[in-house]
C-alpha cells in the first residue's frame, strides 16, 4: 500500500508530547500519529469496512 504524504503543522508542545509518546510505545512519530489517527476514524466508525468473505459452507454430519 502506498502512502500519502503531507505536511502537518502542529506546535512544538504537541510534538514533544507525541515524541515522548512514541517513544513509550517504541513507534516513531509518524506511526505514532497514524495509529493514533486510525483508532480515532475506527472508534468514530468512519473507517471503511471491507465485504467481509462469506463462510464455507458447512459439510452435512454422516451419522
């Protein structure tokens, strides 16, 4: 999957507060930020669901 990128402006507190965050959870910032980002969009329900695959069918019991 290829990655957007884009600039981001955020105050220099903002930034230290993620990098000492990241740094707990041994993340760079940027995957800091992105999982941060994808929580958020998956708890708001914005996150775009895939088809979920339907299940094989089951094989009758031979009793």
């Amino acid at each position: 999957m290829a990655r957007k990128n884009f600039a981001l402006r955020i105050s220099p507190e903002l930034y230290a507060a993620l990098e000492r965050w990241a740094a707990d959870d041994l993340r760079s910032v940027n995957a800091q930020i992105e999982y941060l980002l994808t929580q958020t969009v998956k708890k708001a329900g914005r996150w775009p669901e895939r088809r979920p695959v339907p299940p094989e069918p089951e094989e009758p019991d031979e009793r």
